[in-house]
C-alpha cells in the first residue's frame, strides 16, 4: 500500500507539475503536433490539474496518518503544500503564457532551494 501510494503521489504531482509547464507552450505543441496534458485537457486545464494537485495533497495527508506522523508533519508538511498549490491554482492564468512560465519557475525554485 506504501510503495502505491508514494507511486501515486509522485504522478499526480509530476502531471500537475507538467501541465502547468506545458501550457506556455500548447500553441507552438499544437503545430508542431506534440501531444501534452495541456493540449489534452483543453479548456478544462484548470479544473484537471486541480485534482490531480489534489490527489497529490490526499496522499501526502494519507502517508503521513500511515507513518503515524504527528502534528507537525501535517500543518508544515500538508499544510506548506495544500496552500503553495493553492496559491498555483488560484493565481494561474491559463490563458496567458507568461502566467504559467512564473509559477513554473516559482515551483522550480522552492525544489532546488531546499
């Protein structure tokens, strides 16, 4: 169950994470015929990767109740993450390139600092 469930957590991130870098790109993918998350969620970007960044929350949540992990673990650990994607999905422009570019480097950022 574990080993499923950090399996999971780590693809619903790395979607979540790949949409949001793909979508500066969907129009140039579009002619060039490269087929991505953006493209195939279309107009419904926002929503789609929504759940998977939830579902990537609800296993962190779920792993540390697993661990036995105290309070601690859950307000900075699940609480740090719900409210940075938050913070995404709220203030991502999916209509605008730039928008989807700046929390990519943003999220780039918060890995390679740590």
């Amino acid at each position: 169950l574990r080993e499923c469930l950090a399996k999971s957590c780590l693809r619903s991130w790395t979607v979540f994470s790949d949409t949001v870098y793909a979508q500066q790109d969907h129009k140039d993918d579009a002619i060039a015929g490269v087929k991505s998350t953006a493209r195939l969620f279309g107009h419904r970007i926002r929503l789609l990767s929504a759940l998977f960044a939830l579902t990537f929350i609800a296993c962190f949540v779920l792993s540390g109740i697993l661990n036995g992990n105290g309070t601690t673990y859950f307000a900075v650990s699940c609480g740090g993450a719900a409210t940075h994607v938050l913070w995404m999905i709220l203030g991502w422009r999916t209509g605008d390139d730039s928008s989807s570019a700046r929390l990519f480097q943003v999220k780039l950022n918060l890995v390679t600092s740590s």
